[in-house]
C-alpha cells in the first residue's frame, strides 16, 4: 500500500497517489446533473378522463406529466375556482412538443369538444 503523498502547489496531504488534489484542483463539471422539474401547464382538462386520456397519449410520446386535480377533497364533482377538472402538467422544456402532440390528438378524436 502507497503512502500519503503531498500536493505539489498547496502542500494538502492526501492517500491515494496519483490523483487531484481536492483543495487546489479546478472542480469538474458534472455532466449528470439534473436540471429540477418545473412544471407548467400544457392543457386545461374538462374531465378526468381526459386528463387520463392525454397523459396517456403523451406517455405514449415519452412526455413525463402530471395530472393536478381542481376538485375540493371530499367533494366529488366541485371545483374549487374553475370551470374546468383539472390541469395536465408537463416540464416547460416539454411544453411545446406536448401541445402539438394533444392539439394533433385532439384533432383525431370524432366529437372531441374543448
């Protein structure tokens, strides 16, 4: 086993021979870091089974969402401030590619009313 080594420039003593000095060395770039969720509002759903139905459609376009529900808990069939059920949410880079892909749903689906 290799003993302790000495940082050339700062003089921090360190274990394990040939590698960065922690103190004095430029910190890498994390490639893996994961910008947070945020997440917006793609589309304001009249029922629960279509915020079920796009989710599913967008799922199908590998489009992570969201369903956030406006009914008062313990009040079925009342919304809160709304005249619609419910929001489906998708993360804001995604929100253009997931309006076109439930506008073009939308557009398929005979009788479909907004």
């Amino acid at each position: 086993m290799a003993g302790p080594h000495r940082c050339e420039t700062c003089g921090l003593l360190f274990l394990e021979p040939g590698s960065v000095c922690p103190q004095c060395s430029e910190p890498e770039e994390d490639d893996t870091a994961v910008r947070p969720t945020e997440w917006t509002r793609a589309w304001e759903c009249v029922d629960e089974l279509q915020a079920l139905t796009l989710q599913a459609e967008l799922a199908r376009h590998d489009i992570p969402s969201w369903i956030r529900s406006l009914e008062l808990p313990g009040y079925q069939g009342l919304i809160h401030t709304r005249p619609v059920w419910g929001w489906l949410l998708v993360d804001r880079e995604d929100l253009p590619a997931s309006q076109v892909c439930i506008e073009e749903f939308l557009d398929t689906v005979e009788g479909e009313t907004r």
